[in-house]
C-alpha cells in the first residue's frame, strides 16, 4: 500500500503540475496577445527579432523577452519555442507516469523530479530578470537567461524535491549565477571580441561552484538528502536499449532538450516544433533575427548524430554521456559567427562532437561530489568554443 508520505509527494507533484500548466497557459494567452497585437499594426505573421529589441523597455517586448529567454540555451530564443519547450516537457512528465511505453527518455533522468525542477528554474528565471532587467535596453543583449539551464535545476536533481531547495535554488541563481554572467561577458568577452557564449557558461559554472560551496558550508539551505553523490543517473527505459539506430534517433533528438536537464523526446519536439513555426512565421524572428535558424537546426542535429555515433560504446557503458555540450554551444555559436555555409557547418559539427563530450566528461569525473556534474559539462562549452571557433573560421575563409 501506498504510503502517507508518498501520498503527500504525490498530491504535491499533481499541485505544481497543475501549476505548471496554469503558467503555460499564461504564456500561451501573452503569445497570442503578441501575435494579435502586432498583426494590427504591420502585415508580417510575427515580430522580428529586431522589433522586440528596439521596443525595450515596452512591457510587450520585456515579456517576450523573458519568454524567450526559456528556449535561450539551444540560441532559439523566442517565444513560441519556450511555449513549445514547456508543454513538451509536461507531456514528457506525464507520459513518464502514466503511459511510460510512450514516455522516451524518461524526463529529467527518470528521477521523478521535473515539476520541482521546471518550478525553480522559472523562479530562478522570473527573479534573474527582476534583479537585472535593467541592465537591458534598446539595442542590447543580456545573458538573463542562463539561471534558468543552470543552478536552480541542479540543485533540486543533487538535493531532491520540495519547496526550500526549490526556492533556495532559484534565488541563488538570480544572485549568483546571473551576474556571473554579466560580468563575464560584458567585461571579458566583448573586450576581447570572444563569442558570449563563453561568458554564459563561465559564469553558470562560477556562480554554481560558489552556490554549492555556501550549500556544503550552510546545510540549512536544502534538504536532508545533501549527502547523496552528484551523479547523473542513467535514463530509466521500459526495456534496456539495443542502442541501433532507432536509438541513436531518439538519443539526437533528446539531445535538444538535454541542456535544461529535460534530455526527453518529447520535449525536443515542442521546442523544435515552436522554433519552426516562428520561422515560417517570420524567418528574422527566432535566433537573434539572423535568418540562420535553418543552418543552426541542421548543426545541431548533425553534430548530436556524429557525437552519438562516435561515443555509442560510452553511452552504452555509462547509460548517459554529454553528447550534447556542442549542441548548445560549439555548433550555434560558429554558425552564428561564420554564417551557414556548409564548411561551417560541417566543421563545428564534427569538431564539437569529438572533442567537448570527452572533455566534458573528464571535467566532470574530477569534480567533488558535492558539485553537480553539469559544472564539468559548462566548462567544457566555454573551452570548446574557445578552441575550435578559431578553427571553423580559418576553414570558412579558405
């Protein structure tokens, strides 16, 4: 028979659940609001880019901006793939309890946490641009989004559910990780001309490294489970996986929502599924208005499949490797910086997939258990990019 307390924990998933899907449908009435809003002033399908920028500080433009901010990680950033993100992650969620035949990866590493998950990297996200939304304005760029794929969700998988953690983690995010950030990439990174990228992941894995410093130190902050190890556990299949290539499709597209510890098919798919819609809605609206979400898209899906492939006995060892640290990081970053040609392409694909997954990985192994291994997976992002952009553009120039 089922426990009072697990009784308890299960009422308490369904609330946030229920919750979840309130705020989903909260972004899903301000997306409709933006569409029906600009298609009576200008006769494109959707707003570019460009026009939310230049709106700042307009309440309709910060808020697709902190809509966007939840598909900012995989450099989508716009409104409807975070719509997309979310639903996705919810249909993942239930799947996972209650028709797991359909439920892929289980989400968040089967270990029945996404709702307190999701529920502190919103928080995270929401303070992080109330702290430091003024540092935005018409014309710029802030990383206010990197609390949402960093400490607040590492957190509750190291330390488990329930509200202290959840509330912890997400106003440690917004005061520690979310100026790291900003420091790093307004007064190193555009100094020196480097991608921003590589100030977003310096500065998650600085603010996290002292947030599970104050943890260790200070206890009081999470939950008795502080002493389990920082491992990532394997992802909880109905059968054990022949790793063939239905697989291998499977673990590519999971790859696109590993990034805010989702790593779900179905998550993948909404995000993915939103990111195209905006594009057939107005190519210069996702991905910074670049018109390269296409290219970037391809990247990712490339660099994924050869990373999958090449480390296939890793994963089949491990049950999980870091295939997707250039997803999020060497591929977008060199396609955005060099443009979608097909060296470009190609080149930070196979590049990022050799060496950021076992950089990552051997990062991660040599860490503390009391730091989460994403910290391993971050810096590994920063060094990668750093080491193989110089490389794609000499190839793109010749």
């Amino acid at each position: 028979m089922e426990s009072l307390s697990e009784r308890k924990t299960s009422v308490a998933a369904v609330r946030l659940l229920i919750l979840l899907f309130s705020a989903v449908a909260i972004i899903g009435v301000v997306t409709a609001w933006v569409a029906v809003d600009y298609n009576s002033t200008a006769p494109a399908y959707w707003p570019a880019y460009s026009d939310m920028i230049t709106s700042m500080p307009s309440a309709l433009a910060w808020l697709r901006w902190v809509l966007g901010d939840i598909s900012e990680v995989a450099f989508y950033k716009h409104e409807l793939s975070s719509l997309g993100l979310l639903l996705g992650g919810a249909l993942g969620y239930w799947a996972s309890r209650y028709a797991q035949a359909w439920q892929g990866f289980s989400i968040s590493y089967g270990t029945g946490l996404w709702p307190w998950l999701v529920t502190s990297s919103l928080l995270g996200l929401l303070l992080s641009n109330a702290l430091w939304g003024w540092t935005l304005t018409a014309g710029t760029w802030q990383p206010t989004f990197a609390a949402f794929v960093s400490l607040p969700a590492a957190m509750v998988l190291l330390f488990g559910g329930g509200w202290k953690v959840t509330i912890n983690g997400a106003i440690l995010g917004a005061l520690l990780v979310t100026p790291s950030c900003l420091l790093i990439v307004n007064f190193v990174c555009l100094p020196l001309g480097l991608p921003a990228v590589i100030g977003n992941v310096l500065g998650m894995a600085s603010g996290s490294v002292v947030a599970f410093l104050l943890c260790r130190t200070w206890p009081i902050l999470v939950t008795a489970k502080h002493e389990q190890t920082a491992s990532n556990p394997p992802p909880v299949s109905v059968k054990a996986p022949n790793y063939g290539v239905i697989w291998t499709l499977r673990r590519v597209l999971a790859d696109f929502s590993e990034a805010p510890f989702y790593g779900n098919e179905w998550a993948s798919l909404g995000m993915l599924a939103g990111v195209l819609l905006a594009c057939a809605l107005n190519p210069l609206s996702p991905a910074y208005g670049s018109g390269l979400l296409l290219h970037m898209v391809a990247a990712q899906a490339l660099t994924s499949l050869v990373g999958v492939i090449v480390w296939r006995q890793q994963w089949q060892q491990r049950g999980w490797y870091p295939t997707y640290v250039p997803l999020v990081s060497v591929v977008p970053a060199a396609v955005l910086t060099y443009g979608g040609s097909f060296t470009v392409i190609i080149a930070s694909a196979v590049l990022g997939a050799l060496i950021a997954p076992p950089l990552a990985c051997a990062i991660a192994q040599r860490l503390p258990n009391y730091l989460h291994p994403f910290i391993g997976n971050v810096l590994s992002m920063a060094i990668s990019t750093l080491l193989i952009l110089p490389v794609v553009g000499a190839l793109a120039v010749d």
